[in-house]
C-alpha cells in the first residue's frame, strides 16, 4: 500500500483537494447569497462528510461520486451517521457482548452478522453490502483502464502499477488476483483488496470530515484566532496571485499559523480517541513514570504476558499536560510557535509532531500525509472565504464515541451527528 501514501504522491493531490472544497463553497455562497441575513446556519459534518467522500473518491479511485450534488447517493446514505448508529451509546447488554465477542469463535460471530435481526448489527450489514458493492464495481471499472496503462495519478491506480496486476476471470471479469511484484507475500487476494477499499473509503472521508469539523468549531469559538489565520491565508493568495499562477500547490500555503492550528485540532479533537493492541509474544512494558502498589512496592516496568488486549489512549495522551503543559485542556495553537509543545518531549513517538493521532510504530496510520494535507486544503478554502460562528445550538455539543469522536448535540443524540454553525461570507 506504501506507494500510494508516499509524501510526493501526497502532495500532488493537494489541488483535487482544494477543488472538491471549492465545490462546496461555491453552495455555501449560493445558500448565504439567498438568505435576507447573509448568513445561514449549516450542519457543518453533514457537508463536510459528503464532500470529504467525494474527495476520497476521486482522489484514491479517479471516481466521481457526486454525493455533494446528490443526497441520495448510495454510498452517502450508507456512511450518513454509520458510526452513531452501530456504536453511539451502546446498552449494558451491548458492552457485554462487545466485551465477550472476543472470546466467541468468529464462525459463530459471522453467522450473528447474517442473521441477526439486532437494528445495530442490520445496519452494520446493510451499510456493508453497499460498500462492497461499490468496491467491487470500482475495480470492475478500472481493471481495463489498468491493464492498458492507462492509470491516473489515484492511489488505486498507483497500486494497480506498483502492487496490483488484474486478471479476468470467468466469473468476474475485473477480480483482483495477483501482484507484479515477485515477493508473494506482498500479494493481495480479491478479498484483500476489497478489504483495503474500504478501510480507505471509510478512513479517507470519516475522519477528516470530523476533524475539519471539530476545527471549524473551534475556531468559531476563538475568533481570534481564526482571523489571525484567514489574514495568514490571505497573504499566501496575494503572494499567488502576483505571481499570476492559475492553480495553487501545497507549497503556497505552507504557513506557520495554519501549521500550528492544524496540530493542534489533532491534539485536542483527535478522531480516533483510542487505539487496540495485541502482544502476540510476552514482552516486557517499561514505564516513563513508575507506580506505587498499595503494598508500597515501586514497578518500574510491566510485565505483558503473550494474548494481552492492550487499549492505548491517544485522547489520554494528547492531553497529558506533563507533555503538554498545565494549559493541556485548551485549544492553544501557539504552544506549536513558542516552543512549549517541545519542552517537555522526552521520547519521540508517532509520525507527526509527537502526537498520537496517527498511532506510532509499524502500524502507525499509512495515510496521516494524505490527511493532514487534505485538513490543509479544506481550511485553507473554507477559512480564507467564511467566517464561522457559534449558534444556540452550536453551544451545546458534546462529544459521542462511537469508534470515531463524533460531534453530537446534547438533548438531540437521536439525530445523529451534528454541528452547526453559523456562516458568512468573510469580509
């Protein structure tokens, strides 16, 4: 999967990004220009997950979905409050299983997946169908493309030149069955393929949506700060324009201020709050602070027996204020220009800024370029053109966990996942 995450390939979708975002700006400016207030209030993941979906397609698969322009979509309907839906605040009875499913043997647990009548695991099946269905017919479009050499700069295609070759079978014309490297364990069976289709399809919109959510509220409740950074947005355009270059590129806007803001939305609002682990030998876990038994024994070091579940806290540790200072509860962009954010690192982990938001080691998210420069894009269009502020209802949204820290609003749970915010045409 690597050469489709590379930091070039990354930085080349940069444009397609700040095109899709545009898509959606140029709606808001419809929407605001027919209101007598020139405002409206928008439901900001409601837009932005249609939107981040289309990105996600035509970025990793050259496929346009149009989920923007069509509510109907399949695959817009399949994903709208998935999350919420299957995860949000589940019953005693539900924790239970989820707590003993483990144990279960997966041939009983994937009959439970097809026949079960729970509204939970039928939408979770539901859900699954279609975006099989749309994998399956993703690759069935492009293997001929592939085959020819014919490929776009996607990442599915990247694939199909580096990692995937397409045979046609009787059965199914565009099944994905070999590889072209010689290394067959670097092979990926149909099944695979499709696996890594969705893991991207949903990874690639979910949790970007919600992070660009979660900034656009925070930056509604700082305007401060958000004027700081549209003036910062605005300089780099001028700085394009006189030059008289058409399309912008991600070197036009590497700007410090936005930087720190957009570390900061992932220390503060990470998507993912918790990440597994499984020790698949014994080990031995040292400690950066030692603890204290009641018996008054000081543990330097936990001994992991093989088969341990392991939940890691990204939440927990994106808000350590021995790591992150006594203000580790604040939305503070400027702990990333002062230098605070550094004082006190002892141990480098993770892939961006010592943060944990992308997880850390090899298995630390392949795609964290590919996010962070899809953030940069959307705050980019949307700071630079809207001034966002906070509504009554804006004021009361709480945080659902539901595998994804989703925005939802106190007393209205049973909507889904919500928040809006006021909008306006930035002057």
């Amino acid at each position: 999967m690597l050469p489709g995450f590379g930091a070039p390939e990354c930085k080349a979708f940069f444009p397609l990004f700040k095109g899709c975002a545009e898509i959606m700006s140029n709606k808001w400016i419809d929407v605001i220009s027919n209101s007598k207030e020139q405002s409206a209030v928008l439901d900001m993941s409601a837009w932005l997950s249609r939107t981040t979906l289309d990105a996600i397609g035509e970025v990793a698969f050259d496929v346009r979905f149009g989920s923007l322009d069509n509510n109907e979509h399949a695959l817009a309907r399949a994903y709208n409050n998935m999350m919420v839906d299957i995860f949000g605040s589940p019953s005693d009875m539900q924790v239970f299983f989820q707590g003993v499913s483990r144990y279960i043997p997966s041939r009983i647990l994937e009959y439970i997946g097809k026949r079960s009548k729970n509204p939970r695991i039928v939408r979770m099946r539901e859900a699954g169908n279609i975006i099989t269905s749309v994998a399956k017919q993703i690759v069935k479009d492009k293997a001929e493309v592939l085959l020819q050499g014919k490929g776009n700069r996607d990442v599915f295609s990247l694939l199909g030149g580096c990692t995937a070759s397409f045979r046609f079978s009787r059965s199914d014309k565009s099944t994905v069955k070999a590889n072209m490297d010689a290394d067959a364990k670097a092979k990926m069976t149909e099944e695979e393929m499709l696996a890594q289709m969705r893991t991207i399809l949903f990874t690639g919109h979910e949790t970007t949506s919600t992070t660009i959510s979660w900034a656009l509220l925070e930056l509604a409740k700082n305007p401060e700060i958000q004027s700081r950074l549209r003036a910062e947005i605005r300089e780099a355009e001028a700085t394009m324009h006189k030059r008289g270059d058409a399309e912008s590129t991600i070197a036009d806007f590497d700007m410090p201020y936005a930087a720190a803001v957009i570390k900061e939305v992932l220390r503060f609002s990470p998507a993912a709050y918790h990440v597994y682990r499984y020790a698949t030998q014994d080990d031995i876990l040292p400690l950066s602070q030692p603890i204290t038994t009641r018996f008054g024994k000081v543990i330097h070091e936990l001994p992991i027996p093989k088969g341990t579940r392991i939940v890691t806290s990204i939440a927990a540790y994106n808000r350590n204020k021995d790591l992150w200072g006594k203000d580790a509860h604040m939305f503070n962009p400027e702990r990333w220009l002062d230098g605070a954010a550094k004082e006190k690192k002892t141990t480098s982990l993770g892939v961006y800024s010592n943060l944990m938001t992308f997880g850390s080691g090899v298995r630390a998210c392949i795609g964290w370029r590919f996010a962070v420069i899809e953030v940069q894009a959307f705050l980019t269009e949307l700071v630079g053109k809207f001034e966002f502020a906070l509504t009554d209802k804006s004021k009361w949204v709480r945080r659902e966990a539901c595998m994804v820290m989703a925005p939802t609003v106190e007393g209205e749970v049973e909507n889904g996942v919500q928040l809006p915010l006021r909008v306006s045409v930035a002057h």
